[in-house]
C-alpha cells in the first residue's frame, strides 16, 4: 500500500516538475525521473495535472535507446501573462510578455499625457482591449504594471516627485481607475534595472546608468535591486555636476540632467539620430560635442563610484549609439578621472532590449507567479531578503 503523501510533499513535487520544465523547455519522463530522483506514478500523476492546468503540454517525441520514441513534455510559457505599460508624454507603450520575459504583444498609441480623469480612462480603455486580445490569444493576465518617470512612495502607491510629467501626487488608484487587472506602479530605471537582473541573473552588484532623454539610475546590491526606504536610491539625475551650471527641470542648476541627457547632444533643429549619423561620418564640431559628454558621463560615474564601487551598467537610447570602443574609452576617462585610479571594475552595456522598462515592470508579475509555481525565490520578487 503507498503512503498518501502529504499536501505539502505533493505541491514541493509539483513545483520540482514544473521548475524542471520551465528551466529545461522540455523533458521525458525518464529525464525526470532521473533528475528529480520521482516514482514514475508521481510524475505521470503530476504532467496529467500541469496539463490539465495548461502549464506543460505533449511536444516532439524524442528518439530513445528501447526504439520507441519518448514523449516529451514542454513549458507552456504563454500559459499567463504580464502586461507593462509606459505613459509618455506624447504616447503609451504597452507590452505583454510571457513567463521566460519574452514580449508577445506590443502596441504604441498617440495619447498626449494629461493628469486629468479622462485621460486616465483613455489608458484604461486602451489597457483593457490589448489585454483583451492577449486573453483571445490563450495568455490570462496576472497584472498591469506602468513603467512611471516619476519617483514613487515607499509602498509604491504614488508619485512622490512627478516633475518631468509634472504630476506630483498622482496615485496608482487614479491611474489604475479603468483597468481590469491588478495594477502596479514601478519607477522607469528600477525596472529597467530588473530587465537587467532578470536576464543576467549573474549580477550581484551594479550601478544602473540609463542615458535616455530624461537619464536615471538604480542600485543593484547582491543580485537584488536595492531601492532604499524612499525608492529614490541611484537618482543620480540630480547629481550637482556643475555648481552653479545649466538650469534643471527640477528648478536646481548644474543637474547630471542638464549635461547628459541624449538631447543635450544634437545641435539646435538636429535629430538625436541625425546627431549620431553626422558623428558618423566624423564631422569636428559633433565629435567635440560627443567628447564633452562622454566627458560629464564620466565624471557622473566618477562620482557615483566614489560612495559605492561597483560595477558600472549603461543603458538608455545614448548606449545603443555606443559601440565597445566608446565604452572602453568611457572607461578609460573613469579611471583617468578616479582617486584610487585602476582599481578592477566593469563598465558595461546594458542589454538595451527595446522597451526595456516595459518588459522589466511587467517581469514584477512574471516572478511572483513564477516563484509561486516553481517553488522558487527569484530577486526580482517585490519582498525583501530575510
Ligand atoms: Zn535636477
């Protein structure tokens, strides 16, 4: 007679089938049974029941050593989905993406941003039918996550500092007000750092750089990312660089902003891309404009590293227009430019996947669930380490 196993035991072995799967794409029952150390009764009981759930389905039969082929057993990544969305001041960019990060869905609409009610409803309206369709297709939503430019509160319910969209206050009941779905708020470098993490999950400790038109940072400390109690920790866009300097958004002057923000680096009437083709082609005035940017980057850098000497992650739209020369000479300014000199230290391209903060705001939901099924922790779950 076999002992009943106990609910615990049978949800520990379900979680090592499916964590199996989700790891491996694929596997046999024989594979299984040889990795997880399982009763073949335990794993047949246990892939009926992920079937069932639309967690695994039946994939390519494998050729075996008895002759007959192998039924394998797959990962249903679109089994649920996450969707992220990033409001703009001319647009919205919404991504869904499926449980290994991957996006399966994307669509951009004009929507000029306006803090008021009606715009909200628009979004939610918008939100509602892109998630409608990815349903349609076979994905259930676990949640909606907005990728905000703004810092955020503490518990991740409002908008602390909203000056670059200019809506200080703003709650997620206010956004969220027409959305069916649970709904989120992250600061835009946070989950562009959790893209990072997600994909890379060899980073213990890093600084995140993200170079867009509006630049902001993230702190990354063993392997997690590490906000701080007011969510602003890595805000190195208000970071004084010249006392005294350019005026800031922020109303102070001499911000990193003023000096590294990618639109700082075209000439007057001059596309961003323009910019970079004309640089290209080795034009004396844009490579001067280059190298005095490259310049305050470094000195950000410098600066950042004299409080925590980690390694360095550039991201942004300005790091897609750097090659491995740019960055070995951005480093090379760092190290020229630093009091301990050539201590070890990695400057690095972010990834730089397109809507990179999209995808890391929806990963939020993407890792709860996939803890939750899996039996695992991942770093990029909301809860801090123990
Ligand atoms: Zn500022």
């Amino acid at each position: 007679m076999y002992a009943v196993p106990s609910a615990a035991l049978k949800t520990r072995n379900r979680q090592a089938v499916t964590a199996f799967l989700y790891r491996n794409d694929q596997a046999t029952k024989r594979v299984l049974e040889t990795e997880l150390g399982l009763s073949l009764p335990t794993i047949t009981q246990n892939l009926r029941a992920l079937e069932h759930d639309g967690l695994a389905r039946r994939g390519t039969p494998q050729d075996s050593t008895g002759g007959r082929k192998a039924q394998t057993y797959a990962f249903q990544p679109r089994h649920r989905a996450a969707i992220g969305v990033a409001i703009r001041p001319a647009e919205l960019t919404i991504c869904a993406v499926d449980l290994y990060g991957a996006v399966i869905a994307n669509i951009r609409r004009s929507l000029p941003y306006t803090n008021v009610n009606a715009y909200y409803q628009r979004l939610g309206g918008i939100v509602n039918g892109f998630a409608a369709d990815v349903e349609k297709a076979g994905s259930a939503i676990l949640g909606v996550a907005f990728s905000m430019q703004g810092i955020l509160s503490a518990d991740g319910s409002t908008v602390s500092s909203g000056t670059v969209m200019d809506n200080t206050g703003l709650t997620l009941g206010t956004v969220s007000q027409s959305v069916r779905y649970p709904c989120i708020m992250i600061h835009d470098s946070d989950a562009s750092a959790m893209a990072e993490l997600w994909f890379d999950p060899t980073i213990s400790d890093a600084l995140c750089l993200y170079l867009e038109r509006r630049p902001g940072g993230a702190v990354i400390v063993n392997g997690r990312l590490y906000p701080g109690p007011n969510q602003h920790n890595g805000a190195i866009e208000h970071m004084t660089l010249v006392p005294g300097g350019r005026l800031c958004y922020c109303g102070q002057h001499g911000c990193m902003d003023a000096y590294c923000s990618i639109e700082t680096l075209p000439e007057e009437h001059e596309s961003i891309l323009g910019f970079f083709s004309v640089l290209e082609q080795g034009e004396q005035q844009h490579r001067r404009r280059m190298e005095a940017w490259m310049d305050y980057v470094a000195q950000v850098i410098v600066n950042a590293r004299s409080v925590l000497a980690v390694d360095v992650i550039i991201g942004g739209e300005a790091a897609q227009y750097l090659d491995d020369d740019d960055i070995a000479q951005l480093r090379r300014r760092v190290m020229e430019r630093s009091a301990f000199g050539a201590d070890a230290f990695e400057l690095r391209k972010s990834r730089c996947t397109d809507n990179q903060d999209i995808v890391g705001a929806a990963l939020r939901f993407i890792a709860d669930y996939v803890n939750a099924i899996c039996g695992t922790t991942s770093p990029l779950s909301a809860a801090e380490p123990a």
